[in-house]
C-alpha cells in the first residue's frame, strides 16, 4: 500500500551507530549533517507564498542550526540516506518568535502533523512520524517508575533511557490497535463515535490487550463494539500514527448474522453498506451524508480496499 500516510520512511535508521558516541560527535557536527526542527509536536515545513511548489520539511546543517543549540537541546538521530546523516531537533524550549526569525527559516511554518500529511509527499510523513512519536516519548519519560524522584539519563540520541540507580532501562514503545470492517455478504460495516464530527462512519478499532493475539482483538472488539461474532481474520496492512505512537493494524473479518446491537458507550450508531452505497459517499452523493475519514487515515485505505476486492 503505497498511499499509507506516516510510512514508507526512506531514511535508513542505522541503529548500530546510536550508541558510538565518537561517530555521533562527528557526525552531529560535520557539514553532511542535516536537521528537521520540531517546535511542540510539530515540524517545521517550507512553504511556498504563491503555493506554485509543494510544501516540504525544512532540513537545515549545523552550521545554520549552530546558533540556537544548547546544552539542553539533543539531537535525535534518524538514520542514513544517500551517506547523509539526518537529525531531528525539538526546539520547544525556546522563544516561537525569536526562533522563526532566524534567517534560515524564512517561508517556513510549523505544521500540525495531521494538517501537512496530505500536502508533503508520503515518505516525508513517515520521517515524520519516527522523530514526533521518539519526542513524546522522551518528554513524557522524564523518572523512574521504581526509584522515586530519580531522573533518568538519556542514551543513544534519545532512544534509551536508564536509571542511574537502578540500572533500569527504558525504549520507546509502540501501541498495537486492531482497526477492522466486519463483512457480511457484500456489506461490511462502518460505525459512528459520539466524539466523531457529525456525518462520519469510520472503521471500527480499539486497542490489543496484554496476552491477546491480533485475531483475538479483532473478535473481542467487534463483538464488544457491535455484538457480532466474527470469524476468518484477515490481516490487511499497517499504518504508524504518531498521536502519540501507535500501530494501526488494518484487518477485516467475517459474521454470519448481520444483526448488530451498538455498545452505547462506544458506538453511537452503525450502518451496513455495500460497494454502491460506499461509492456514493465517495463522490459527495451519499442520501445520509454520510462521510468517511481522508485518505490519511488507514480507515479510508480500508474501505478501499475492501471495495476493490468485491
């Protein structure tokens, strides 16, 4: 699936050099080096006035970045492309004003993640998504979980943490969440959250417990959101989404009763449709005005491609 937003990161992520402390002194420091800068989650994009260009990240060198490093800044280290090492720089510490009206950043905003992903080109929003998810990740990290009050030490650019006294060791972590279209004859099912924007149907989703394979988690949550009893798993693809670090595991499965009971607390309403009525939502038609999440959403990509498979 070449069209799933936050993947298809060009950027080889070397992991064997994050722990070389010399090569990453070299490296952050020599005139290959490139950086993105983060400020509050988002990353700053270059933009053109006249929008006669798309936009793209703005990677800066060091020697242009030089002036706003501080000791309290640590580059993260995102890997190696074309012998170039790139980096990710998280400038929340410092004044939004001051910082835009470096030279280098003329024409450039910082953009929400989910606003610039369906502007800048898919392999950019995967970049994207590795160095937000590793930032919060870090800022939310700060001590031990077993020794109170001890702050942890920073490793391997900002992909480990330790205790130091404790020895404890902590790596950054991905959520695992099912997203699935329950399938009967030529329908599948969409359902609706109180909190969606009126109108949207969405797939359904919720989170892997501990001790529970995917296939499991999908039959657990139709059945929890819906009541439906599903069977014939099939796995579709993944999605990364960064909001904060979770893995959207695409799946769909079949239910041999359509007869559906919405679980009031997480399911405002669900609905069958089939690839005509899917069509018409499409394309603007649809008699409910219904709609579905953007392309940048796996969901939207799911419904697809079931679409194109009936």
């Amino acid at each position: 699936m070449n069209s799933i937003t936050f993947s298809h990161n060009p950027i080889d992520r070397a992991s064997q050099l994050r722990s070389n402390k010399e090569w990453q002194q070299e490296s952050i420091t020599s005139e290959k080096s490139l950086f993105m800068i983060f400020f509050e989650d988002r990353p700053l994009i270059k933009v053109s006035k006249d929008h006669s260009t798309k936009p793209e990240i703005l990677w800066v060198s060091y020697q242009q970045l030089a002036p706003l490093l501080t000791n309290d800044v640590s580059p993260l280290f995102l890997g190696i492309k074309d012998d170039l090492p790139y980096y990710a720089v998280d400038f929340s510490i410092l004044d939004l004003d001051q910082m835009l009206s470096h030279p280098s950043f003329a024409n450039c905003k910082f953009i929400d993640a989910r606003s610039i992903a369906l502007s800048i080109d898919v392999a950019s929003t995967g970049i994207i998504a590795q160095a937000k998810s590793n930032f919060e990740w870090n800022k939310k990290n700060i001590y031990c979980s077993i020794c109170p009050g001890v702050k942890l030490e920073t490793k391997d650019t900002g992909y480990k943490k330790c205790c130091p006294q404790c020895g404890t060791e902590y790596f950054p972590r991905v959520d695992p969440v099912v997203i699935m279209l329950p399938c009967f004859e030529d329908k599948c099912l969409l359902g609706r959250q109180k909190a969606f924007p009126p109108g949207m149907f969405s797939a359904l989703a919720g989170f892997v417990e501990p001790g529970e394979t995917i296939e499991e988690a999908v039959i657990r949550e139709i059945h929890e959101e819906v009541g439906l009893e599903s069977r014939d798993v099939n796995y579709k693809f993944t999605q990364p989404w960064p909001f904060p670090s979770s893995l959207m595991i695409g799946c769909t499965a079949l239910v041999d009763n359509p007869k559906f009971k919405v679980d009031d607390e997480e399911i405002e309403e669900a609905i069958w449709l089939n690839k005509e009525d899917l069509t018409k939502i499409l394309v603007g038609k649809s008699e409910k005005r219904i709609w579905i999440p953007p392309p940048m959403a796996i969901a939207h990509q799911l419904i697809i491609n079931w679409m194109e498979a009936n």
